[in-house]
C-alpha cells in the first residue's frame, strides 16, 4: 500500500472519531492477541529490548539534513485532561503536528526498496509514559520485533492498525509485563492507539531495509552506513503526507539532504486524505 492511503480513516473497529478524543470514554473490552504459532509464543513469552544486535552496519556513506515547515503550523487541538492520577503530566495538546522554529519533529525518513545488509534484530522500544507513546514515529525493519512497555500506574490496552485492518489488541496491567510483537511486512505503516485513552497514538514504520531515521526537535535526522550508489529517500508525515527526493551517496562521505513541508500540506490533509 502506499504511504498516502492512510489518515483520519485509522479509527479502529470501536468507532472513536478524532473529536472523541477529547472525552475520555469508558474502557472497551479488551481482548487477547491472536494466537500465535508455538516457536511465536516461545519468543513473546521473553520479551526484552537487551537482545543482541545483529551484525552492526559498517563502512559506506552517510545522509544528513533537516526536515522544515514553511508558513505558520496549525493551532494544535486541546486535549481535555484525564481524571486519571496517572496521567498526571499528560501533553493538553494534540502532538501530531510539532514545529519549533520552523523545523518539524517526527518525520520518518527512509531509504525505499530492498537492500542485501543486515536486519535489525534488537526490538524497537514503545513506551507508555504520562498517557502518552514515547516516541511517537520510528521505523523498523522488517522482521524486527516491537517491544511494547507500560510505565503507567495505569491500565493501557496496545492496538495496533494497518487502515482499518486491526493487527492485534492487547490488554496491558499498570506497569505490567512488556508485550513483544513483530509487525506484518505488508502493513507498512502501522498506527498504535489506547482505547481508553484515546488521545494516544504512536506510528510504526515497516521498512524493507535498516536505512531511515526520524527527525528530532530540531528537524534533523542522519542515516548512516549506507553503501555507495544513488537511492530514493522518502519523507513522511502522519498529518503532512509524503515527499520524495534522489541522492548519491559516496563511500566515505556525507551527502546532504532537506525536505520542506508547508501549510498548503497541512491544507491537504484537512480531508483526512492523506496518506
């Protein structure tokens, strides 16, 4: 599927609309994930983000730029406060649109199509802090596992989309045992949310190869190891939607690269159409 099919669609099967958000609602039945072969259930019963890397990336070259907003961002929707002293510190805003000084946090950048390296292994790290994801957009490559914490004296329960298609539901007690998982190759990009917390959202990023980052606070972002040769880098936005640019990295160096989203983006996206 491509990037830009996803948007305000990815609501889930319990029918929460964006402006339910801003109401908590009572806690839906939760159901168990669907089970698993033996050798699965082997490896979800010892979740641990200390596992072993597989062999780390050497040598090649390395991508470097930032990520920009032109014109003013959006004012960002309120979230009404949680009764639940657990929440306690939770974000009052929606977080789905981050811009400081113009430089836009949370956009994943990657490398498209297959590449003959190593895979990660070690799992990607999902936290459950304040009522919130910690971090809101990663990437992994496929066949890396996900490791969902819940650092909150609270119930949390992870479902994960692709589209409307729900991957798994798990129910997770208030800083409860981690849940490991590994994300179907064909979901592309998955959407974490907290039914009982519906403000919650995190994105997952499937990628075929190890080759992305996510831009910081600052907008930047850097991936290195990359063997030398020409590639296609992709830039995308829950909210803002895709941007595509060519680069050729040299062995040895760092080749520069920026994207520019802009309110026109943000105007585009108003339909829930993007992707």
């Amino acid at each position: 599927m491509k990037l830009r099919t996803l948007g305000i669609a990815l609501l889930g099967t319990v029918g929460l609309t964006a402006l339910s958000a801003c109401k908590q609602e009572s806690p839906p039945a939760l159901v168990p994930a669907e089970p698993s072969t033996r050798t699965q259930d082997a490896a979800e019963a010892t979740p641990t983000d200390e596992s072993p890397e597989a062999e780390p990336l050497t040598g090649g070259g390395t991508i470097q730029g930032t990520v920009t907003f032109k014109g003013t961002p959006p004012a960002s929707a309120p979230i009404t406060p949680s009764q639940d002293p657990a929440c306690q510190g939770m974000s009052l805003v929606d977080q789905s649109l981050q811009v400081k000084a113009g430089k836009l946090e949370n956009v994943l950048v990657r490398v498209r199509g297959l590449m003959p390296r190593s895979p990660r292994t070690r799992p990607a790290v999902v936290d459950q802090k304040q009522c919130g994801y910690t971090p809101r957009v990663q990437g992994v490559a496929s066949g890396q596992p996900i490791l969902i914490k819940n650092s909150d004296g609270t119930l949390h329960n992870a479902r994960a989309l692709s589209g409307t298609k729900s991957i798994f539901n798990v129910a997770q007690p208030p800083n409860g045992k981690p849940v490991q998982r590994t994300l179907p190759v064909e979901a592309e990009v998955v959407r974490l949310k907290c039914d009982i917390h519906p403000w919650m959202v995190s994105w997952v990023v499937v990628n075929p190869n190890p080759y992305f980052a996510t831009s910081n606070a600052d907008g930047a972002y850097s991936i290195e190891h990359l063997p030398a040769g020409t590639y296609t880098l992709e830039a995308w936005h829950e909210v803002l939607g895709t941007k595509t640019a060519e680069v050729t990295v040299k062995e040895g160096e760092t080749a520069a690269l920026s994207f520019e989203f802009s309110t026109e983006d943000a105007k585009g996206s108003a339909s829930g159409s993007v992707k």
